[in-house]
C-alpha cells in the first residue's frame, strides 16, 4: 500500500510494539533523539520509548549476543568484530530489564529503536521478534544507496576502527574482493528488498512500514512516527542528526586508525579517546560550511548504486507492505567523483583533533577521580560504623535484641569466639573473687 503523505491511516492499533529497525544513515539518529530527550511527553501521549539510554543498542546486542559494548572488548584494534567477538556482549540482563519494562506497561504503545536490527539474518531477527512479544510492528526508514555508502565507509572509521582506503573498502562492499568479501550483516542492511521482505516474512507485510526518506521534505519521516504512534504534529521534531565525516576528517582518523593498529592501541583507549573524544568533540562539533568537502562514490561504484537502488524501487513496491513516500526517491542518480587521496591535512583540522583528543581525556580523568573521591567517601563512613560497632560491649549488642526473642537469638547474634570470650570473662572472674561476674548496664 503506498501512502505519499503521513495521514491518521497510519495510526497503529494501542498497545502495538513499534520496532524500528534502521538501518543506519536514514535519520534514525534524529528520531531517536527527539524520542529519549522526550520520553516524559511521550508518556503522557500513550508512548513509552522504554530504558533510560538514547536508543536501545545496548539491549538489542544482549539480545542479538553481539559485542556492541566496543569499550568492554579485550581484543586490540581490528575492524568486522561487531557480530563475532565474544567480549564486549552485554549481560542478558539488559534486555531482561526493558522487558519487564515492556510487559509491565499494558496500556500505551511501546517504541523500540535502533539500526543494528535491520543487520541480523533470518534466525536472529526471528529471536528479536519472539522476544518483543505479542502486536510487533516493523518500522523500516530506506535512502538511496549511493547517499548511504558512502556514510558508511566513514561510520566504520568512527565506530569500528576501520584502515581500509575507500576504493579498497567499496570493492570488498561490491564483492569485488572474493578474497576478502565485506562482512555479511553489511550485505543484509544494504539489500533493502531483501530486509523488507526478511521482516514482512516474520511479522507479516501488513505489519511492516517503510519510510522513504526525502531530503527535500525532512519532516516526511518525523511525521510518518507521529502518526503511527498517534503523537502530536512536531513531538519529533529535532535538529540532531548523526553527521557523516568529510573526506578530510575521514581521511585523519583512517590514518590515526591505522598507527593505533600497529601500535597495539586497545578498544578502551579508542572509544573514550577517538570516538568519543577527538570525533564526538571535534569535527562532529564542527559546522561544514555549504559544499563542504563530503565523501562521494567513484562513478563505477555509483553506477552500481544506482541500478540497486531502481531494483530495490521495484521489488518493494510489488511487497504487500506499507510504504510512505516516494520510491523512486531510492534511484535518485548518486553524485560521484573520482577519488582523491589526501596526502595534506589542513593544520586547524588536525589541531582540532589533537585539542578534543586531549578534551577527552580531561573528561575521562575527571570522570575517575570524582569516582574515586566518592568511593573514599564511602569508605571513611564504613570504617566510621566499624569503629562504632568493635566498641559497643556484648551487653549493649545482646540489649539491642527484643526481650522476647533474647534467648533464642543470642546464640545466633554472636560469633562463637565472641560468646567463648565472655564465658571465659565470667569464670575467670569468678575464680578470683568467688563472686558472680556483674551484669553490665
């Protein structure tokens, strides 16, 4: 069913369990700010976004069992470990936790939201589904390839410490690398045919959206969540928005990404420092002026993204799922250029990635030694209450024990070498003096 414009058609039935999956670099960055910074007004509407996390990736890679907590994983740098490192796993527990906060709410529509969903084959998004329970509906938001690809190549030096040089990445992304082809949760988010058609085979199509995302209507996506989840007109709106890194910048941390590899740099150290330091703080700060330098496809690889994209258009509209939009907004020509290397960084650019770097690391000391002064805290008032608790007498201890429960819990209040010592006190004392010991007050 195409529906151009968001309209009340769209509304999901009370207590539905929205699920949207992505994949990444089609706004979900936005929604999902709007959506976390706003959780009390979205209660008060009839929708929880449940947890206290801007999104839930954390609970999905409980879920999924993949090392989505990049800071907890004890392999050094290497990109592609998302899906098979061991380490890095939330506990199950995190999941566990937002589902007792899903079933605990019986009244409102639930939102659930983040990208690392739309990457999962058959039996994994078969678990996610299980797991969400009962009313699943699939929300899946869709770009042009040749606007995505490119995002991704940078979003990988971000997020997974990627060294590859675009060219060399886009031929694995292409699978023109049968050596080393690109990793598979990468090929099951880009088919987006092949994702519609995965999640409208488990929930059924009629309980699947797609949103085709238009740049030149950025409300059609905001617009399209409030009125499946019967929100007020603007609820959703919000300015963030997950900025891809210019070639420059790209190019930087590639290379930065490349010596902390050789050199042994652990996780840790990469995402408190680079990407949560000297990106997050630096050029994810930074305003590109109009025309700023973007990473763009080669003509071959845009050629190829192209023809997915018409191809995409066509299988999905012939799918039975409900598509907002337009979807000959995914064959849009890509723009491409041919690839140049950068063999210069221009000194502010690196200075501001230096001077964030270092930002970062401020932050993350401070961060330790408020901690730590709290944990000192905490212990000078423990060692407060031991000091007050070693001299209390065993008399003041055995008085603080109910008169009618004195003489059966005595034994059990005391430690057996506590009760010898007494014992011991008393019959010395009466060896002495051949008088009972006194009974202290």
């Amino acid at each position: 069913m195409l529906i151009r414009e968001p309209s009340d058609e769209l509304l999901l039935p009370e207590r539905t369990r929205l699920l949207h999956i992505g994949p990444m670099k089609t706004g979900t960055t936005s929604v999902q700010a709007a959506a976390s910074a706003r959780r009390d007004q979205l209660l008060a509407h009839g929708v929880r976004y449940p947890g206290n996390d801007f999104n839930h990736r954390r609970q999905f890679g409980a879920l999924m069992g993949w090392s989505v907590d990049t800071w907890r994983r004890s392999d050094r740098l290497r990109p592609d470990l998302l899906d098979v490192a061991t380490s890095g796993v939330p506990s199950k527990k995190v999941w566990s936790r937002l589902r007792a906060e899903i079933d605990g709410d019986q009244d409102r529509r639930i939102f659930l939201s983040h990208e690392f969903a739309s990457q999962a084959d058959d039996a994994i998004a078969e678990r996610i589904v299980d797991a969400v329970g009962d009313r699943v509906h699939v929300c899946i938001t869709l770009r042009a390839p040749g606007l995505i690809v490119p995002s991704l190549w940078s979003q990988e030096i971000r997020d997974d410490a990627l060294t590859e040089p675009l060219e060399e990445w886009l031929r694995r992304f292409y699978g023109r690398s049968a050596q080393h082809p690109i990793s598979a949760r990468f090929q099951r988010a880009y088919d987006q045919s092949g994702l519609v058609d995965r999640w409208a085979r488990l929930v059924g199509p009629r309980n699947v959206t797609v949103i085709i995302v238009d740049h030149a209507d950025p409300s059609l996506m905001t617009s399209s969540f409030e009125a499946m989840l019967g929100l007020p007109a603007g609820m959703l709106d919000w300015n963030r928005s997950n900025r891809s890194l210019t070639g420059i910048d790209a190019e930087l941390f590639r290379q930065a990404n490349v010596m902390m590899r050789d050199r042994g740099v652990d996780w840790r150290s990469f995402y408190s420092l680079v990407w949560k330091g000297a990106i997050q703080l630096g050029p994810e700060q930074r305003k590109v002026p109009a025309g700023g330098p973007r990473v763009m496809l080669p003509p071959w690889a845009g050629e190829i993204a192209d023809k997915d994209g018409r191809r995409f258009a066509d299988e999905i509209g012939a799918m039975d799922v409900r598509v907002v939009g337009d979807l000959d907004n995914l064959a849009v020509e890509s723009r491409t250029a041919p690839w140049q290397d950068i063999t210069e960084i221009p000194i502010e650019i690196a200075a501001d990635a230096v001077a964030a770097g270092v930002l970062a690391g401020q932050q993350s000391r401070e961060r330790f030694l408020a901690t730590e002064l709290a944990n000192q805290e905490q212990i000078a008032k423990l060692r407060q209450q031991l000091a007050r608790e070693t001299t209390r007498s065993l008399a003041d201890r055995a008085r603080a024990i109910p008169a009618n429960r004195r003489a059966e819990q005595l034994a059990g209040a005391f430690s057996s070498r506590e009760l010898a010592a007494a014992l011991k006190r008393r019959l010395l004392h009466r060896l002495r003096t051949r008088q009972s010991y006194p009974r202290e007050r």
